[in-house]
C-alpha cells in the first residue's frame, strides 16, 4: 500500500476474506486513460482478490474493495454444497450438465457410426476465461479433463479444483512459463502440455519436470505428458511445427536429449472448414511413431474442437478439445490484449 501511494500509476491490491462465492468473470479489464489494469479473481469459495487502479477515480486515501465498479454482476451466491449445475452469466444462462450431456451423446454417435471402441475418444472441457463455478458445475457430472489457454489462469484454477482433476495445457506456453507452472501445478494433476512446437520449451519443461520430482521426493520418478503442435493448415497465425521433416525431426530431438518428458501425442488446431488438416496429422502421427519406434496407436491425436469434433471424430481425434458448447460463448472484451 505504502508502494502504490508513493507512486500512483501502481496498483493497490485488496484481498478480501469471505465465506461467500461471487459471480464475476475469473479475469476482467479496467481500461483507465492509456493504462490497463487486469483484475485476477482467485475465485475460490473463500476469497476474492480485487485490484484496481490509483488512477481511477476512486478514493486513494485508504484500500478497499468494491464489487459492481469493477465486475459486472457481481453478486454473492450460495456456498459450493448448494450450487447449482445451471449459472446465471452476464448475457444468459448456461445448463453445464445439460451440455455436457449432449455433447457426450454426439461423441458416443461419431464413435458408434465409425466402427470406433467406446471410450476411446477422451472429451478435454476447455474453461479458459470461465469462472470456477462452472468448472465445479462440469465436475459435479464426472468431467475430469479440463483444458486452460492462460498459464496463470491455469495456476490459480488447479489450487482451487479438487487434485483428481486432470489439467490439459492447450495455449501457447512461454519458455518462462515453465517452471512455474509445473512447480505450482504437479505432474500429478499436469497431465499434458498439449502446445510443445519448439526445442527451448522442450528443454525448459525437461528442466521443471526435473526439479519437481527432486522436490517431491517421490520413489518413482514421474515423467511430464507432452503432444507436439503441428500447424496442420500451414497458416502463419497458427503456432505449431510443419508436418513431415520438422515435425520428425522435433520428436527425435525430444525424444533423445529431454529424458523426463513423455511424447504422447500430436496436437492440430487447423483451419476452419479444411478437414483436410485431420488428414495430415494422421500422417503425422504415423511418421513420429515410425521415428521414435513407437506402435501408432501409442500417440493420441488431439484435434477437433466444438464446430468440428464429431468430424475429428471421424477422422481418428483421441481427444477433442470443446469449450464454448459446453460453457457458453466466451466475452474477450475484458481480457487484456
């Protein structure tokens, strides 16, 4: 506090204890002049952290916490044992179990229409920029695989879910990024790194994976589960490794100079509508397995999201990534850029 007032384009933290759970956005924005302050809720069911501007034209003379000014419909609600698996966002109500449900149904049809065995597909619940209640609301129905875009988002989350829920990276993941996030999440409850296209984080999450089972001290030594990004589409927005000699040549690399990661499988975002991308990290899969000696079906395939999954499906997908059917469409309008 004594640092923000000396200087006043520092933020002034407030943590507040409460009993009470909030409905707001897990990150929100305040845009005040030419600044941008991002606001974290570690929205547990015990405390909320709120920061805001000395910019603002709130008082400065001493901290404390406003709800309304900062999140939208920001209003108390009852305690976890008593939510409810339907949540009142800011612009509708989203049914998390009904969601989920039907979504299920879809993949079991893809999975049944393609001669394909039952359970063979695992469904990642993609809850990025969505709050905890939701993300308790799906596991309340037995979903167990959650995928986050924001390594901090990621952290915060984790801490707060119960530790049989199963954490899939699936955003692009800075090299600096690493260590933290494998230290405050644990490969117990890490378990993939979906987002792997380059040698320098190959090389940093080795080095976590490392110093974590040092830290441990557990008997058996835990490796950490990567996928390999491939950019399917050849799109220069798209992160990822080119398919043939690059993708080959990376998961040899790995494979021989980071001994305490596991290559699972190879993960495509790909183009809109062009199913031929599918197509392409099939034959990828088939390469890396080739390379590493490894029998194809020992890599997942990680691809299809929620307007293609049942495609993906289809097309051999081990794993399929759906957010917004499940928890609605995402607001990035209070997301720093």
């Amino acid at each position: 506090k004594k640092e923000a007032e000396k200087k006043i384009s520092y933020y002034t933290i407030v943590w507040a204890q409460s009993r009470l759970t909030f409905s707001c956005p897990f990150s929100a924005t305040m845009a005040i002049g030419r600044r941008a302050v991002v606001a974290f809720g570690a929205i547990n069911y015990y405390r909320l952290t709120a920061a805001f501007s000395a910019h603002s034209k709130l008082p400065s003379s001493r901290p404390f916490c406003i709800g309304s000014q900062i999140f939208p419909s920001f209003v108390p609600t009852r305690k976890p044992s008593a939510l409810s698996a339907s949540f009142s966002t800011m612009e509708h109500q989203v049914d998390i179990a009904a969601n989920i449900s039907s979504v299920k149904q879809r993949m079991d049809d893809a999975i049944a229409s393609n001669d394909r065995l039952n359970g063979s597909v695992r469904l990642v619940a993609v809850s990025k920029t969505k709050p905890l209640e939701l993300l308790v609301a799906a596991y309340e129905t037995g979903q167990r695989h959650f995928g986050e875009n924001y390594a901090q988002e990621l952290m915060a989350k984790s801490s707060e879910m119960p530790d049989d829920v199963q954490w899939h990276f699936i955003g692009p993941l800075q090299s600096n990024k690493a260590a933290p996030l494998v230290k405050t999440v644990g490969l117990n409850k890490l378990a993939c790194i979906e987002t792997v296209s380059t040698m320098k984080l190959a090389s940093k999450l080795n080095r976590a994976a490392e110093t974590w089972n040092e830290e441990s001290g557990i008997e058996e030594t835990k490796k950490l589960g990567i996928y390999i990004q491939v950019n399917t589409s050849g799109e220069e927005s798209k992160s990822g490794v080119s398919p043939g000699e690059e993708v080959i040549n990376l998961a040899k690399e790995i494979s021989s100079e980071c001994p305490m990661l596991s290559i699972d499988g190879l993960m495509t975002i790909g183009a809109p509508g062009d199913y031929s991308c599918f197509d392409t990290l099939v034959k990828c899969r088939e390469d890396v397995a080739a390379a590493l000696g490894k029998d194809v079906n020992d890599l997942e395939l990680s691809m299809g999201m929620s307007g293609d999954f049942e495609v993906a499906i289809a097309n051999g997908a081990t794993s399929v990534r759906v957010g917004s059917t499940i928890f609605g469409e995402r607001d990035y309008s209070n997301l720093s850029k």
